[in-house]
C-alpha cells in the first residue's frame, strides 16, 4: 500500500515566490508614479495652453472690431479712437453683447490692453463716453515675462507709438503687432489687422 504524499512548498520557494513579487511590485508602482505625474503635468500644460489661447481669441475679437470712435474720458477731456505706446493701447471697438436686452446701452466699449506686473491685461469701461464717476474694470489675461505692441501705419511702416507724430490723417492703425515672452515657452508673435 503506497502512502499519498503530499507535497508542499519549502521556504527557500516562498521566499524566492516573495522576492519577485516585490520586485515586480515596486516596478508597478515606479510607473504608476511616473504615469500620475505625466498626467499632472499635461494637464498644467493644457491649462497654460487654454489660458493662452482664450487670451489671443479675445485680443482678436476686440482688435478686429476697432472703430474710428473718439470719446470723452472721466477727466471731461476728449480722447483719439486709438492711442497706443510700446507697453499699453486703448481703443474703442463694437461687439459688446447684452443678451438680456432689459437695458438699452450702446454694442460699443472703450478697452485697454497693457502689460505690467508681469501679466497681460484687459481693462473695460461700463460706458463709452465716461463720468467723472466711471470706473474701470480689470482683468488679468495671461502671465507674461515681456511684452510690447507696434503699430502699422498706411506706409506699412511699424511704430511703437500711436497715433505718430506729424501724421494727423490716420486715426487707427492698419494693424498692431503684438510680442509676448511666456515662462517656459518662450517668444510669440502675433498680427492683428484692424479692417479699414
């Protein structure tokens, strides 16, 4: 009569069966790691990008919709459609929506855009014609390291101040040239033609 024999594991095997799944486990664990931190990363990125591109789209819908409108700034003195220096341009440009209709205002706006505190920013008044009461409303765009805006005039030559001195028959400018220097990702160029 043969005796069942039963056969188990011996420690020296249970031992090496541990060692490998260790070693397979911290190795999992390494790429999980690697994985979630790619994801972190793509997503910042991604944020950057959608700030960066809000912020162009919306200099474009304002830029392209400049109209040759002067207005009474709050100091009660008159103000060109369009000044501008290497470092900040204000404009009066049509395309303000009021979806609600309840109050009858104008579709035009007075908007500044400047850099300062290493950052891109909009600046809009409520009113186009202002009181000595109106106030202005800012927002930060993007963050820059550098900026600075040209102006193109009928000559296509580029300017760094508007309007030019001695020429007194262009209000707008033909179009403005934007530069913006952004952390991390360095130099950028932009073109907005203003329609004449």
């Amino acid at each position: 009569m043969e005796r069942n024999k039963l056969h188990g594991f011996t420690l020296l095997e249970i031992l090496v069966a541990l060692f490998i799944f260790t070693i397979l486990s911290i190795m999992l664990v390494g790429g999980l790691h690697s994985v979630i931190n790619a994801q972190s990363v793509t997503l910042q990125h991604g944020e950057r990008l959608h700030q960066l591109q809000l912020a162009l789209l919306m200099m474009s819908r304002d830029i392209e919709q400049t109209i040759n409108r002067p207005v009474i700034i709050s100091s009660g003195r008159e103000e060109q459609a369009f000044v501008g220096n290497n470092r900040m341009f204000t404009f009066t440009h049509l395309g303000l929506a009021h979806p609600t209709e309840w109050i009858a205002r104008s579709t035009m706006q007075r908007t500044r855009y400047s850099f300062n505190d290493n950052a891109i920013w909009r600046t809009t008044w409520p009113v186009v014609d202002q009181a000595p009461q109106s106030r202005s409303h800012s927002r930060r765009l993007l963050v820059a390291t550098q900026a600075s805006f040209q102006y193109l005039d009928k000559k296509g030559r580029f300017h760094n101040d508007w309007p030019v001195v001695g020429q007194h028959n262009e209000s707008l400018p033909r179009a403005i040239r934007i530069y913006l220097t952004l952390p991390k990702w360095g130099e950028l160029s932009q073109l907005y033609v203003i329609p004449q």
